[in-house]
C-alpha cells in the first residue's frame, strides 16, 4: 500500500463563518415536510495547511455582515461575528498567505468573503465554474470571482499532487 499521504504533514483548522437562523425550514424540502420548523443552521470554513500551501475551503457569509449584528433577508437570519481574515490573523496568517480557495457550492452562505482573498488562486471544478458565470444574474452575484486567478478542472481534483488532499465531483447541493 501506499503509505506517502501518511507521511505528508497536515493541519486542519475549523473557521466560523456565521450562523444562519432559518425561519421556515420547507424551503429545504419540494413536499411540505418542515412545514412550520424553524431550526439554526452553523456555517464553517477549513483552513487546510500542506507543506506546499494553504487551501481555505469554503468562503461563510458576506464579510460585510462582520459584527453588524443578526440581518434578516426572507427566512433567512444571518449572523457573523468575524471575517475569514480576522481568523486567520489569530494564527499569524494573512489573505497573502493562502494560495488557493474553493467552495463547496456558490451559495451565499458558501462563497461570501471571496473579495478578501484577490491573490489567491480560485480552485473550482467546470460544471459550478459554469453554472456561477451562467447568467446576468449568477454573474453579478458571483462578481469577486470573475477577476480571481483560477484553475478550473473537471472530475476529482488532487490539490497538492499527494494524494493528501482531494476536491471531489460531487455535483448539486447535497
């Protein structure tokens, strides 16, 4: 067997990337089964540390939301106490250091400090890339992507060419 991604030193740090208050959880279903639910949701991000660079994945909700208290759009209550850079800061690092980003999906909650991260290289697989860039409206949405450096890639992605850390396919929201 192969043991190299054993050998292969790696940190994984958890971020907070807010919380989200949901006041009616049948948004989340096509047959009416959360009628009535309300539940909190949390959003985090990972920082991935590799010998060859730093992976974030996952951007929380828009940095603007940063210590402006709980804001409410439709269902949805949003809150976030830090931004991405402010956390990193805690562990000596700043947005210059991390060399990649990517994201789950383009949701907002997913995707929303993407601005403070201009020299880092966007890592994202064709279909989303596609998908984010297919409209007006899915353009403007995903406008702080549209200048990133990017590699974009189809299938499984091997991030540091180790084995050590993958980007798998997995299409849709799951």
């Amino acid at each position: 067997p192969d043991n190299s991604i054993a050998a292969v030193p790696l940190s994984l740090y958890t971020l907070d990337c807010g919380s989200i208050d949901v006041s009616d959880l049948d948004a989340f279903s096509s047959t009416g089964d959360y009628a009535g639910q309300q539940d909190s949701l949390t959003n985090t991000c990972y920082l991935i540390r590799h010998p060859q660079g730093d992976l974030l994945w996952d951007l929380g909700l828009p940095h603007a939301l940063a210590g402006a208290g709980p804001q409410t759009d439709g269902i949805f209550t949003m809150a976030l106490e830090r931004t991405l850079t402010e956390q990193l800061a805690d562990i000596g690092l700043s947005a210059k250091d991390i060399e990649f980003i990517s994201i789950s999906h383009s949701h907002f909650d997913h995707s929303g400090q993407a601005a403070l991260f201009p020299d880092s290289q966007w890592l994202v697989n064709k279909n989303e890339f596609d998908h984010m860039f297919s409209s007006d409206e899915s353009r403007a949405q995903n406008a702080a992507f549209a200048e990133l450096n990017k590699s974009i890639h189809t299938g499984n992605h091997d991030v540091f060419g180790d084995g050590s850390v993958m980007i798998l396919a997995l299409p849709g929201h799951t």
